[in-house]
C-alpha cells in the first residue's frame, strides 16, 4: 500500500499542537477592515482551533 501524500493547500493553513488538537487562521480579516471594530478583528487575529465536526476531513488531508 502506497503511503498517502499531505494535501499541500491543508499543510500551508493548519498546524497540530502538542496535545493532538488543530490549529487554524481565522477567516474575514483580510480586506474591508473599516466597518469592523477593534475588538472584532483583535479577535480574528487570534488563532483557533477545528471543531469536532470537521476534525476528520482535516486529519484526512494531513495524512495523520
């Protein structure tokens, strides 16, 4: 059985920590910045983490 390749597009935007969970960028902070408050986009900055559901799409694209 071949091994299974990363996906290159999942290896760029996803990173696994320590303890098995899924780090990602979040989304919405790239343009029209303007109407959005300081708290808002304070927020978006920050990382997050893949919610259960998606869990196994991710993984599936890492090759984990």
């Amino acid at each position: 059985m071949p091994k299974v390749k990363t996906k290159s597009s999942a290896k760029k935007r996803f990173s696994v920590t320590a303890s098995g969970k899924i780090k990602h960028k979040k989304a919405f902070k790239n343009h029209i910045l303007t109407k959005k408050t300081k708290d808002r986009k304070n927020r978006l900055g920050q990382m997050g983490y893949v919610c259960k559901a998606d869990m196994g799409r991710v993984k599936e694209m890492l090759a984990l």
